[in-house]
C-alpha cells in the first residue's frame, strides 16, 4: 500500500513548495520559493534532492524566472532567458534530469520565440507539470516491470533514496519496492545509512515506515557481512546518469554494492526513467562528480566528527560499470547486456 501523506513537490502557480529534506525525520517542514534563484539555492542545498525530482523543480523553477522577467519586459530578450537557465543548471552536476527538463523546456521555447512572453510563460509552465505528470506515471510503470523480476518473496538491500521524495511519484527503486509490499512479495527491506548525507536512515526509512514496509537501517560497512550470510536476495538501486555503454553513476557507495554483488552472486538491479539516460556520454569515464562540501562528512549539525584541520574528501556520486550491474529497469521494461542497443532502443 502506498500513502502520499506528503506533497515532495507542490506546484502552485505562483511558487514551488518543497518538503525541506534537510529537516527529515525529525520535522515535516516546507519552503516554498517564488523566484528562480530561490529555486536554484534549494537545490544546492538539498531541501530537494534525487535525480528525476531535481528535474521537475528546475522546470518549476523557469517558469517563476520567466515571471519576474516579465515584471521588467513585456517582449522576450534571449539573453535574460539564457540566466536563467545558467542559475538552474549550475546548481548540480551529475544528476543528468536537470539538464534533460532544461533542455526539453529550451528547445520549447526556440519553437516558440514568435509568441508574446506571456503565451511564452503559459507553454513552459503546462511543459513544466508534463514533465512532473509524466515522471509520475514513469515510476508506476518502473515499479511494475521491475517487480514482475522475481516469482518469490525476497530480502532486498537498497542504498540512498530513491522514493517519492526524489522522484515526481512512488520512486525508482523504490517504486519496485513498493510494488513488490503490494504483491505480497516482499520479505524485508535493507536501508544503507548513505553517509555523509543520510538519505538513507533519514529518508528511505521514513518513507517505508509510513507505508509499513518492513525495514532496517544498517550503517553502510554492514552489507558485506549481511550478504556473505545470506541475508540479502538483491540490491536495487537508482540512477543520477546512466551512459550509451550502461555505467551508472549514482550515491557513493554504489559502486562499493555492485562489487560485492559480484562476489556474492547477488543480482544488482539499477532502476531509472529514460530522463536518466545520457546517450550523448559514451561512458562513465565522463561523467562529472559532483564534490560537495567537506563538512557534511566532518559534522552531523554542530557535532564535530573529524578533529579540524584535517582534510576530508566528498564526492557525492560514484560510477558503476556496466558490467557489474544485472539489469537496468526504465518506464519501458527491462534492459539486459549489451546495454548500448538495449537503451539505444528504448530511446528511439
Ligand atoms: O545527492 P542526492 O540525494 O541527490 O542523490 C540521490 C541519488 O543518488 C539517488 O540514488 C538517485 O537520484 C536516483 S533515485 C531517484
């Protein structure tokens, strides 16, 4: 059973109201923001966060940029437009979402540079809820394929968050989670505690706690020994970009999974919509992580965890190679190896 009790993304005409994840689990805080930098900070700073959800508040985001260059100027000036999409895809660089909502709202509005400004604002914005109806619907259709994987009732360990709070719906691989809790299918769920950032604990743990999923939050050095026990039937993870040739870059950590999947003879199972998919990168090779600041690993609020001065390292994202990884499940069914023609298909 799935319950929205909570709105990740609410968009409401006027400004774009945000469940403040920074926050979670201890407080069910809002922002909302009513410019396009107001937007932009919120992504920085992860009050939203996960791939597909940072797309559609982008999409969100242009629309109110769009309305306050309207307040200055009654005709579209190109360049003004042109900041405003800077500001928006400055503010992360792995996840390949933002830049796929960017795009797909910037080729819009090159089709449309005959109308007036306001006509103009009206096209971005319905584009803007397609792009959030639509992901809606991509992480049902996830669920469904991904869950039609296993016959049995299974043990699956996941990693960061992959839920309603990262995506416009139910998830990616949480969607298949999910999916499997309705069909009866599900055993037990493991949630990797994600360091630095605790999507993990924090998020995936609220989340399934409120839909009654059984699960436990394990510290993220306790999968190896859950696996060699047998403990754990497969991991499912999500996407921040997936390449032409199948790697995967998503949360740090991944990566670590997929090796000692291989080890153990454990399917590792990537899910993610098609907007995830970055053809236009050949492989992983070229993908740009995202280094986030060194306090997130040296504190947990003001508790100090690493004695100042010293150097930390805090890349946000790691990148799994396309050989590691089982299956990759996306909105239109499962994709096995070779990974070039399988996504090549799925994207015609
Ligand atoms: O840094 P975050 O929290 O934005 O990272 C999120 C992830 O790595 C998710 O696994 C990813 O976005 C895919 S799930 C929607």
């Amino acid at each position: 059973m799935t319950r929205e009790t909570f709105k990740t993304i609410e968009w409401t005409k006027t400004t774009v109201r945000l469940l403040d994840q920074r926050r979670l689990p201890s407080r069910e805080a809002y922002v909302s923001c009513s410019t396009h930098s107001e937007v932009a900070q919120a992504i920085e700073d992860m009050v939203v966060r996960g791939a597909p959800a940072i797309g559609i508040v982008a999409a969100y985001g242009l629309v109110l940029g769009l309305r306050e260059l309207m307040v200055k100027q009654q005709t579209a000036d190109y360049n003004d437009i042109d900041t405003l999409f800077s500001r928006l895809a400055e503010t992360r660089p792995t996840a390949v979402n933002l830049f796929w909502a960017l795009d797909r709202l910037k080729r819009l509005i090159d089709l449309n540079k005959q109308v007036s400004l306001p006509s103009l604002i009206e096209r971005v914005e319905s584009e803007a809820e397609a792009i959030h109806q639509e992901d809606r619907e991509m992480c049902d259709a996830m669920g469904r394929y991904g869950a039609d994987l296993f016959d049995s009732s299974v043990r699956i360990l996941t990693h960061c968050n992959t839920g309603a709070l990262a995506t416009g719906g139910t998830g990616t691989a949480l969607a298949v989670i999910r999916e499997l809790s309705n069909r009866g299918k599900l055993t037990h769920v493991f949630a990797d505690e994600t360091r630095p950032f605790l999507q993990g604990s924090r998020l995936t743990a609220w989340e399934l706690d409120r839909d009654q999923i059984p699960v436990s939050v394990i510290t993220d050095s306790m999968a190896a020994d859950l696996m060699k026990r047998r403990q754990v039937d497969a991991v499912i993870v999500g996407a921040d970009r997936i390449t032409a040739n199948g790697d995967v870059a998503n949360k740090i950590g991944t990566y670590g999974l997929a090796v000692l999947c291989r080890m153990h003879e454990i399917p590792f199972y990537v899910v993610a919509p098609t907007s995830t998919v970055d053809l236009g990168t050949s492989d992983g090779s070229f993908i740009e992580i995202e280094q986030r600041s060194s306090r997130e690993v040296t504190h947990v609020g003001q508790y100090m965890l690493v004695p100042d001065g010293v150097a930390v390292l805090n890349p946000a994202f790691d990148v799994t190679p396309n050989e590691l990884i089982t299956a990759i499940i996306t909105e239109y069914g499962v994709v096995g190896k070779p990974y070039e023609t399988g996504l090549l298909a799925q994207l015609k």
